[in-house]
C-alpha cells in the first residue's frame, strides 16, 4: 500500500481512484497488517481488482480550458457539491460559463476527498464534514480567482443542511 502514499493530485483530479486506495489502506491499518507486508486472499483480490481498472484511469481527460476562447462568457458560476458515505466524504468545484449564443461550458476545477473517521459514525455526521471542506475548497477556489464570482452550494442531506442553517445551539460536535 505504498502506493497510497506516493500519489500528489493537489487538484482532485483521480480523487474517485484515489478515495479507494485510501479507504484501503484505512482497512489494511484497523486489520493491523503491516506497511511492507505482502497481500493475501481478500486483500490480495480487493487489489488485483483495482489495479486491473486501471485502463480506465489512463481514458480520463479533463479540459484544462475553462471559457470559450471565441467570446465572453456573459454569466459565471462557481458550483460546489458534498456527498459522504460510511467509508469517505467529498466536495467538489465546478465552474459554469453562459455564453450570449446559449452554449454553456461547465469545467471541473478540483475536488477534495477524505476517508471518514475510522470511528463509526452515523452518516450525517460525515455528510456535515463534507459541507465543511466543500466551504473551505469554495472559498480557496474563490482566493484564486480575479473577481467575485456567485457561488452556489449543493447537498444532499437535509440533517446536515438543516445543522447549517439554524442557530439553535447544536451539541459540540455539530457545533464546532
């Protein structure tokens, strides 16, 4: 599981592949199974099955272009989305362009994954991790950009949303 460690993609770009080695190797530590040992069985199945849909990792290709050269984009849109699982929560950025013609361009910026704490959770409470890093990715996407631009959040759970929006006082964990 070396290989976890060797990946750098500060963009999120293999994120989706990525997220699996990670989960992995979350699993490989809570089983104890050392960082040089060789795998067996499940183990060894689970990674042979991974790097065989590698192929499909070499077909991904992201347009590095984010407006249309030819003319102005008239409306500009920074999109955001979270999800979360038991295993892994996410956020990712998009950026929408409308053009006066009515094509409109959306481009993925970056995204960011994190493997959900190894203590088992309930899933809103991963959900609302997924809020939190999706802000802070919005906002460092939002530094690096030239002007303001309208962001919209997106997700799925409305516990997570409903924490978010009220000013009721929350217990510490939802609250910090």
């Amino acid at each position: 599981m070396k290989i976890t460690a060797k990946v750098f993609q500060p963009l999120g770009f293999l994120s989706p592949y990525v997220i699996q080695l990670k989960c992995m190797f979350q699993e490989l530590c809570t089983e104890k199974i050392d960082w040089d040992q060789e795998l067996h069985g499940n183990w060894l199945a689970k990674w042979t099955l991974f790097n065989d849909s590698s192929s499909d990792r070499n077909k991904v290709r992201i347009p590095r272009c984010y407006f249309i050269t030819t003319s102005k984009p008239n409306s500009v849109q920074l999109h955001g989305f979270s999800d979360a699982s038991k295993q892994a929560y996410t956020a990712v950025a998009y950026l929408r362009s409308s053009y006066n013609n009515g094509r409109v361009a959306i481009r993925l910026l970056c995204s960011k994954t994190r493997v959900a704490p190894a203590k088992q959770q309930s899933i809103p409470q991963p959900e609302l991790l997924g809020s939190c890093i999706l802000v802070r990715l919005m906002n460092n996407v939002q530094n690096s950009l030239p002007e303001e631009i309208r962001k919209l959040y997106w997700t799925n759970s409305k516990t997570a949303l409903c924490w978010i929006t009220n000013e009721k006082p929350w217990k510490q964990y939802v609250n910090h």
